[in-house]
C-alpha cells in the first residue's frame, strides 16, 4: 500500500473538490480518506504527518530491539563518578544472607571504594535470624557499617494474628532491628488470609502492627505492587515490552489472580490514612518516579510518608529537570536506596544525582532503552538523600563516618 504524502495531506480538501465532480472520483475520494485516516492512526507518536519515506520498506532486514544499538556520535563533556561526594545510607540493600562475619567483611568491602557508610540490611530477615545476624555484623571488621531490620510473617492472617505480630515485632525491636521490612509485594499481590482471600493492604486485623511500630518509633520499609505497565497488556506500547517478555513473574495482567494497579494504590493510601504516627518508607518512589507530581501530592497529604529511589533510576535519570525540581522541593522526603546489591552500579546513581552529563548509558536494557541525563542536584540536597534524612528517621544507625551536619 502506497500513499503519497500529498494525499494523505489534503484528503479532506481533495474529497470536498471531488464531491463536486462525479460519483467515481467521490468514491475514490472516500478511498483515499479513509486511507489516509488509517495512516495517521498508525503515525509514531510525535509524528505529525506521513514522511517522504512512508510507504517504503528498508533494504535490509530490520534488526529488532535487543540488536540496534547505534553508538551515540554525541560529544559532550563526561563525569563518571565512582564515589558518592558524601557518605551514604543504602537503605535499601539486599546483602547476602549473613552466615557468618565473612559474609559482612566481604560486602563491606565493596562499600568502602563507593563511599556506601551504612547498608540497612532489608533481607525481610526472620525474627528467629536476627539475633544471629547481628553477631555476625558484630563479629566483622564492619561492625558500623550494617544494621538489620526485620520482617512480619503476614501468612494466614486471621482474628488475633495482628496483636501476635505486633508483639513479636516488639520483640525484634528489643534484639536490635531498628525498623521493619522490606516488606515485599507479595502483601497485596499474592498473600492469602487465613480464609482463603488476599489478604489487602488495609486490613484492619494489621492495625495493631502499624501502630506498634509508630509507638516503637521505627520505620516500615514498605514495597506495594510493581510499574504500572507491568499490569497493562503486554502490548508494542508498552514500555516495558521486553523486560515483561524476558520474566513470565512479572506480568500481572491476569485479573483472576492478581488486583489490578490502583486497587492497590488505593488500599495503600487508605493504610497511610489509617496510620498517621507511623513513619512510611515506600520503596521504589512508590512506582510513581515516572509521575512525580502524583508523589508530590501524597507527600503533602501525609506527612509521615517517605520513600526512596531503589531501582527506578532510569525514571529519574530521564527528567533531570522535573527530578532537580521535586527533589529539591521534598528533600526532607526521599532517601537513598538502591535494591539488588551490585556494587558496580552505584556509581550510575551518583553520576545522575551529583553532575550534569548529558545522554549516557543505564545498565539494564530491559528497564530502559533510553538515555540518562545528570539532574545535579545542590549539596544540601544530596546530603539529606545520601545521610541526613536516613540518619534522622534511624536514630539507631551508628553516627561513625558521618559528618556532624
Ligand atoms: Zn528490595
């Protein structure tokens, strides 16, 4: 199928003039309208108009898209940045499990080149593994350099299992975790109540857990749901097409199984509502670091409300401007988390947090197939990201290392 792009253009004007004429030039009128209708439903997005090239087909096999990756012919100035300017609180870091002193001193070897002070263990250890986690920080060259939070076991919830929780959570709090979580997404995804139904963000059978935490004065580091697109059909629009083709555990498009996206934002907010004293750490930016403004409204709305930046830097590294913005704007808010622990990409974070290169390389093809920018953020910033505000809501994590403001 061929149209040319003069037809395509002037379809309406050109079936006005023809309607004058007679019955086989409106028909063919009609043909070329309604063509042109089809072509510019399926114009990319951005395209106004169809190009000169519309129509014809490339030589060559077209690669697909883990094969094109053209090299950028762009030359600007680059700031590769292998040590965070301040010292850091991950709290988000999923260590391995800690068997014993070796197991700290090797990963807190691999902090110390990054300028990664403290690691929050957030493993969702086992109440019955924090005793023995934290003799292995304990007996580390490391000792101040790891803390442990602990985990809710939230399996067959029923009458009576939030004041049970709550009070081992006490428990935990008095062997020396200093918050709760990762409370992983299996909460509002998948967990069952005793009953046999899901076990929702809200349920009121919890109240007494959140409250306790709130009276213990500790953290919950809370993970709710997954990106957006992971629940939309697995469509050439969305875009996380292929990381959703690459992990069949990621699709949550099934209705029968899983709730859909803002069911799930709306138990979760429903749950800040209920438990304003408690202090919220939302992991992830809450899966809203592609819709900052929906964030920015919640920090307003609940005060008690943190969250932090694990493993959504390709969001952030492609709005340098709006993150500079929000972040400026909520920097009592956000802390510096980042998930899976690779020490090698750390430095992605600090070059999109601390300078202003433009157009750079992300480590994973499968979240992002686009460019980061560095959002350069002031000092004051970075340092309430990096320390401050984790320093602040922890008041249990070791002050060694850090500067005294
Ligand atoms: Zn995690």
């Amino acid at each position: 199928m061929i149209i040319t792009p003069q037809g395509a253009q002037n379809s309406a004007y050109g079936l006005l003039r023809h309607f004058m004429k007679h019955t086989a030039v409106i028909v063919a009128g009609f043909l070329v309208g309604s063509l042109a209708l089809t072509v510019a439903q399926q114009l990319p997005p951005g395209q106004i108009r169809p190009r000169p090239a519309e129509g014809r087909e490339p030589e060559f096999p077209a690669p697909n898209i883990r094969e094109y990756k053209p090299r950028s012919t762009l030359v600007v100035p680059e700031h590769k940045v292998p040590r965070a300017k301040f010292p850091v609180v991950d709290i988000h870091g999923h260590p391995p499990r800690l068997t014993g002193p070796e197991v700290v001193n090797t990963v807190g070897d691999s902090m110390s080149p990054l300028n990664l002070q403290v690691m929050v263990n957030a493993n969702a250890t086992p109440s019955a593994d924090i005793a023995s986690s934290l003799a292995a920080i304990a007996a580390s060259r490391y000792k101040d350099r790891m803390v442990m939070f602990t985990s809710l076991d939230l399996r067959n919830v029923g009458p009576g299992s939030g004041q049970k929780i709550a009070a081992q959570l006490e428990a935990d709090v008095k062997a020396g975790a200093l918050g709760v979580g990762e409370i992983m997404k299996s909460f509002g995804l998948t967990i069952k109540k005793a009953d046999g139904t899901r076990l929702k963000l809200d349920d009121p059978e919890l109240d007494p857990v959140w409250e306790k935490a709130a009276a213990l004065n500790i953290p919950v580091f809370l993970h709710v749901a997954d990106p957006s697109e992971f629940f939309k059909p697995l469509d050439y629009n969305n875009e996380r097409w292929l990381e959703l083709a690459l992990y069949r555990d990621r699709r949550y498009q099934d209705r029968e199984r899983f709730p859909d996206f803002e069911t799930l934002m709306a138990e979760r907010d429903h749950l800040f509502e209920k438990h304003p004293r408690t202090t919220w750490i939302l992991a992830h930016l809450g899966w809203h670091a592609q819709d900052l403004a929906r964030l920015g409204r919640m920090f307003d709305k609940y005060p008690t409300l943190h969250s932090e930046v694990g493993a959504v830097l390709y969001d952030i590294g492609r709005q340098p401007r709006m993150a500079r913005e929000f972040f400026t704007k909520y920097q009592d808010r956000i802390l510096f988390g980042k998930d899976s622990y690779q020490p090698d990409e750390y430095p992605y974070y600090w070059r999109v947090f601390e300078t202003n290169d433009e157009y750079f390389d992300y480590y994973r093809d499968y979240h992002a197939f686009w460019k980061l920018y560095g959002a350069g953020f002031p000092d004051a910033v970075l340092k309430k990201l990096y320390y401050q505000n984790a320093l602040r809501l922890i008041p249990g994590i070791p002050r060694a290392g850090f500067p005294a403001n």
